[in-house]
C-alpha cells in the first residue's frame, strides 16, 4: 500500500519559510515563524524542543489540522513538489490516513472510546483501499503484532478501555502504519510507554521508513531517543528553528546556547550524582516577542547586539544556524 514516489532530486517533504499564527483578543501569537526544512524519502527528521516551541504547531500545519484562529498566514508546504497548502477540505481528507499520517502524545485523540478496535482500524483500511474484509482484517491483525501487541487477534475485538494507556498507544501507532502512508509525523508517540516497548517501536518505524521510503518526522523533547533514531535534526525555540543539521554534529558540536543547553540537562550524558544542568528562565510568551533573539534572556552568552534578530546562516553544508555569538 506503498504511495512513495521514485522520482529523484525532489524532497519528499519540503516546507519554506511557513508562518502559523493564532489571531487572539491578546494579539498575534507566532505559533510558527519562518520554518523551513525537509525530508527525504526514507529519512527521518528530528524536531526537537521544550513545550511551547512550536514544533507540535508545525506537525499540525502540514496535516492541515489548525482551527480558528489559527491559520497558516505564509510559506508553502510541498508534498512530492505539490504545495498542499492549497488543497480544499475534501483533498485533505483523502490525503490524511493514507499519505500523510499523524500519531498523537494522547492515543485517546486517535481512538472512539465506543467503537471496537478492530471496526476502527478497518474503516483506516477501507477509507483509502477497495479491500474484502478479510483482507482488511489481516492487515489490521499485522499492525498490532509489529508494534507489539500479544494475541492480536483476540485484541482486535476488545474495546479502548480494555487496554491500558501504552497499549492504546500502541494501537494510534498501528493505525498509524496501516496504509504505509508516504510521511509519518510522529508527536512524542512513546512517553507512555516503558523503554523495552519504546525501543522495538522505534526500530519498526526506522525499519518502515527504509523499506518503503516513507519519511518520518518524530515531534519530541528527548535528545536521547533522536539519538538513535533521527538522520536529521531541527532544534526549535520560540517558533523559529534555531540550529538543524545531522543527527551527529548536532550532538556532539552544538552551536546554538540552547541545543547546548538542552544537551546538558540530559540525565545519560551527565556525571551520576551531579546535579544536571538547567536553562534559566522560562519560555517566552509568543504573543510578545519582541524583534531581537527571543531567547537572549535566558542566554549565558547574549550580546548586546542580540536585541537585533540573527539571520539564518549556513556555518557548514546541510546545517543551519539562528545566533550572533554561537559555542565554539
């Protein structure tokens, strides 16, 4: 049910320059301000930040999930060179479940609490595909046997509430792979569950990703599960990608204050019995920016020069930098 395509020299996904904001009684809040990145077929891209960052906003606006007053208010965001920015609401729908798909931190936003799974799973399945049902079924029954679940078939038949919180999540992620969808965009899929079911779960979707060349993009704020899983990283702050790269350079020569300074706070790269490092401060309101770097106030290394927004450069190829005075 593969839908890549073989075509070469165009990304699988491509987003320039998109801005989503929330227009609110407040103001203006810039939930996402001038991203720009890609994915290549059968790669999977890390989006990496602390809660508020605006990385779950850009997962959302490639899958055309923002409601009022939200909006996507620049940029384009290209699927196989096509903008589907501009798509009306019944291509979206067609475009959802079977070439882009999404697994939500909250398996409860995926499942009908009144619907058995296997009714749930089939209508996945029969929504995009002309199928039997009993092809459908199957496919259903080796969905939840690759991520894990035990007796799949006798599973197939229970309800939401007879499982537990990481085994509904393992049931999202199914879902999820059933229509081996071109791009995956993965929100913190696994923070329910325990590090045995984590890892096989991560090794299924690097191991889709290779086989059908779909790509992936996994939302989340641990460094060390996109240590083993991501080829490329985005670090963002405040809206804005503020350092991408490959998974290696960005985790072992950081450029930007903050990537360095989430790398610190992480438990498996510290001295047992230090006390880890934290980032002062707390993310700013992003209602309020003002021009200069927005995270200058929380910066061991800002300059007065900061107060002046920095331009995106390229230190190196294939890597990006937001920052007038980065680590050395």
């Amino acid at each position: 049910m593969s839908h890549a395509a073989t075509g070469s020299g165009t990304a699988l996904l491509q987003v320039e320059g998109l801005r989503m904001h929330f227009f609110t009684k407040a103001g203006v809040v810039k939930a996402v301000d001038d991203v720009s990145f890609r994915v290549e077929r059968g790669r999977v891209l890390g989006l990496v930040g602390e809660s508020g960052s605006g990385k779950s906003m850009t997962g959302y606006s490639i899958l055309g999930l923002v409601d009022a007053p939200g909006r996507i208010v620049a940029g384009s965001i290209r699927l196989n060179g096509t903008d589907i920015t501009k798509l009306d609401e019944a291509a979206w729908r067609k475009l959802r479940g079977e070439r882009i798909a999404m697994i939500f931190q909250d398996p409860m936003m995926t499942l009908n609490p009144v619907l058995r799974i296997d009714t749930q799973m089939m209508e996945a399945v029969r929504a995009h595909h002309d199928v039997s049902r009993d092809s459908a079924r199957e496919a259903c029954r080796e969905a939840l046997a690759r991520v894990g679940i035990a007796s799949p078939e006798e599973r197939l038949r229970n309800y939401p509430h007879q499982f537990s919180g990481g085994m509904r999540q393992r049931v999202a992620i199914a879902i999820a792979l059933l229509n081996r969808p071109d791009l995956i965009i993965a929100d913190e899929p696994t923070t329910a569950l325990d590090v045995t079911i984590q890892g096989q779960i991560l090794f299924e979707m690097q191991k889709l990703c290779r086989e059908t060349g779909a790509g992936l993009i996994w939302i989340t704020h641990d460094l060390s599960v996109i240590s083993g899983l991501a080829d490329e990283v985005c670090v963002m702050y405040a809206g804005r990608i503020v350092e991408s790269g490959t998974v290696d350079e960005i985790l072992d020569r950081p450029l930007h204050p903050y990537t360095r300074g989430l790398l610190d706070s992480v438990p498996s790269r510290n001295v047992p019995g230090r006390p880890l490092a934290q980032i002062r401060g707390m993310t700013p309101s992003l209602a309020s920016l003002d021009e200069g770097c927005s995270f200058r106030e929380r910066c061991v290394r800002a300059l007065d020069e900061c107060r002046i927004s920095p331009e995106t450069r390229t230190p190196s190829a294939g890597r990006t930098l937001r920052c007038r005075n980065p680590m050395t």
